[in-house]
C-alpha cells in the first residue's frame, strides 16, 4: 500500500460529513502500487476484514461496500466474490460499485486507533514534515492497524526491511518506532 485514508463514498450527495453523509457510506480509500500488492490481494483481504452481509450493518453508513474505478476491476471483484461464496456456501451482500469520488473524513476520523496512544502520535507527528504527509504516511497506516491487533511490530519490521526506501531512511523509521512506548 502507499497510504489509506478515511472517508465517505458511494453516494451522489455533494460534501458529506460525519454528520450528514446522507446516502454515502464511511469508506477506506487504499492507494496502492500493483507491482507491489495486486487488486485481487486487496479485494480478498477487504473480505477476510469485515462481515459483508448488509443484515449486520445499521443503515448506509456502515454498509458493506466496495467500489470499483474500471470493468477490469469490478471483473476482479466479481470474480473474488463468486469464489468466496463457493466456499462460504453462503451469499455475499457486498454492495458493488462504480467509483464516483471520495470525500475525506474529518481529522478526528483519521489514523482513529493511533490517537488513543498520545504519545506515539505527538512522535510520529514530529517526524512528518505536514499533518497531510502523516495522515498519509504507510508507517502510519500499519502503526494504526498494529495497535488495533493486526499484525506485531516484529512483522512489520520486517516488511519494513523490504520497502523501496535508502537504507539511511529505513533506519531512521526503525528508530522512531524503536523509541514509541507501546
């Protein structure tokens, strides 16, 4: 992934809001780079995330979505789909749809789970030239989806150990997230 972002999508209504989302749904907006993690790799993992059946969901708000940007990828989706049925013995209810923007969240939406560690955040908000770069930062987004449970710091050291970044850069994140108290 290059960064994941929270936000509203789905709907038509123009500005949504926390509060006024209308017919959009609260969404994750996932940037990535298919030479890294393929489309397929992320719809499969969209669906080992979340209970996708609209029963479960109160409203649009919470609604099992995903949305798509071309025939390529709704094929993709559809395909995933089918397969995970088969195996389910079950319906999926996944809401599929054509992509038509994305509002961002309000601040105190993103990186949600990192800011109950004050400390951390008040660290890595030092490191990060601009409150965008952070809220859009990958070590950010693993960090926040670390301290909700998924994945430890030892597995993310060592994806870390494989991105595209020089080595003085690579040490330099290592020791920022050495020096946060978990």
């Amino acid at each position: 992934m290059i960064r994941t972002r929270v936000g509203y999508a789905g709907g038509t209504t123009p500005n949504p809001t926390y509060k006024q989302m209308v017919d959009h749904t609260e969404c994750l907006e996932v940037d990535f780079d298919p030479l890294i993690i393929g489309f397929e790799e992320i719809v499969k993992h969209f669906w080992r995330s979340h209970n996708p059946n609209r029963g479960n969901y109160k409203g649009r708000q919470y609604l099992s979505i995903i949305l798509f940007h071309d025939a390529e990828q709704k094929e993709v989706i559809e395909r995933v789909k089918e397969s995970l049925e088969k195996s389910l013995a079950g319906k999926i209810d996944t809401e599929i749809a054509s992509y038509r923007g994305f509002t961002l969240a309000e601040e105190r939406h993103q990186k949600y789970y990192l800011k109950r560690y004050p400390k951390a955040m008040e660290r890595l908000l030092s490191y990060y030239e601009t409150h965008e770069k952070f809220v859009d930062g990958t070590l950010v987004a693993r960090l926040n989806s670390f301290v909700k449970g998924y994945g430890t710091l030892a597995a993310l050291k060592e994806e870390m150990a494989g991105w595209n970044v020089p080595e003085d850069i690579r040490v330099e994140l290592f020791e920022l997230i050495d020096g946060i108290r978990w």
